[in-house]
C-alpha cells in the first residue's frame, strides 16, 4: 500500500514540477529506492528536496548528473541481486 501511496504522490509531485533538472531526479530516485528498501521518505521531504534543488548551479548540476548514474547502476544491482539496501547505509537516516 505504501508503495501505491508513493507512487501517486510522485505522479502528482511530477505534474506539479513539470520539467525536471538531474538534481530534482536525483530526489525522485532517492525515494524510489527508499520505498523499494523500506526506509521512510515523507512527501514532505521529497517536496523539500525539489523545491530545494529547482535552482541549481552548473557545479551542482554536474554532481546530481553524476549521482544519477551511480543511482541508476545502484537500482540495476538490486533488481538483479535483489538487494542494494544495504547500500543505503551511507547515507544518514
């Protein structure tokens, strides 16, 4: 169910930002893994984090551009290992 709920909230999230930047996906991604692993992730905090990153520099950019790719590679490992969560532990949560 939680997963239906976040799903919907990011469709919604989605229609709401419209175009994205890489930084604003980087949010969209984290959420997604977040659901698939069972770590809590408001829709509050992933509006913070696009509203937080709606503007960002060409610097900041080139970072989410990068973490997106690791994201991706990340995302690719646990679909066919079925298991990256315990990737997560880097970040603090």
């Amino acid at each position: 169910m939680t997963a239906i709920r976040i799903a919907i909230g990011l469709l919604l999230i989605s229609s709401l930002v419209g175009c994205r930047n890489d930084c604003q996906q980087v949010c969209l991604e984290m959420a997604d893994l977040f659901d698939s692993c069972g770590v809590d992730y408001s829709q509050a905090e992933l509006l913070e984090c696009l509203e937080q990153n709606s503007e960002p520099d060409e610097s900041t950019l080139g970072v989410c551009e990068d973490s997106l790719g690791e994201l991706e590679e990340l995302m690719e490992y646990k679909s066919e290992s079925g298991d990256a969560c315990s990737e997560l532990e880097q970040y603090d949560m």
